[in-house]
C-alpha cells in the first residue's frame, strides 16, 4: 500500500499522521466508534480538520489493507501483554512495606 504524503510509516511499521504521533489506527479506531470528523478534530486539536477528512478519506479508499493493518496491531499488542511478566499483587507489595517498616535496614 502506497502511503499519501500526509501519513508516514516508521522503521517499526507504525503507521502516523506526518508531523504527529497520532496513528491512523487512533483515527480509525474512533471513526468506527462514530466520531464524527469534528468530533475527531476535536479529540485530536493538533490536526486539521481538513487533514482528518483526508485521511479518513484514505482509509475508506483502504479500508481493507489498513484493517489488517490495524488487526496486525492490535494482536501484536495483545500478545506483548500476554508476554510481560506479571509484576506483584497488592499484598504482595503490602507485605514488601510491611516488612521494610519492620525491618529498616534490611533494605
């Protein structure tokens, strides 16, 4: 897919607003929550409404390639998630205060 000036990949594949962070998945994702693209403009102020309705427009004109995309994305995310060590529960963390109040120099 041949991406229009206005939108930019970077060498990990994310897929932004030139000049923005904003990805063309945060766009896809609140226009199919049925934002409208003042609605948009208005979660996004940095972008022009203007610029919303192109790449909006893009999308529609893609919307197979950039669903996928956004799919790749969002499984990829979700498999991170799933990989990251778990950090510890709350009483875990209780019982580490717990025993550091008790116990000062044991640190």
């Amino acid at each position: 897919m041949k991406l229009p000036d206005f939108l930019q990949q970077d060498r990990d594949g994310y897929i932004h607003v030139a000049g923005h962070r904003i990805g063309i998945e945060d766009i896809v994702f609140c226009y199919n929550d049925d934002l409208s693209p003042e609605m948009l403009a208005a979660q996004y102020p940095t972008l022009t409404l203007a610029l919303i309705h192109k790449a909006l427009g893009f999308y529609l004109e893609n919307r197979k390639e950039i669903d996928a995309y956004v799919s790749d994305s969002v499984r990829a995310c979700e498999e991170q998630r799933s990989a990251a060590p778990t950090g510890p529960t709350l009483d875990e963390m209780r019982d580490r205060l717990k025993f550091l109040h008790t116990n000062p120099s044991s640190d």
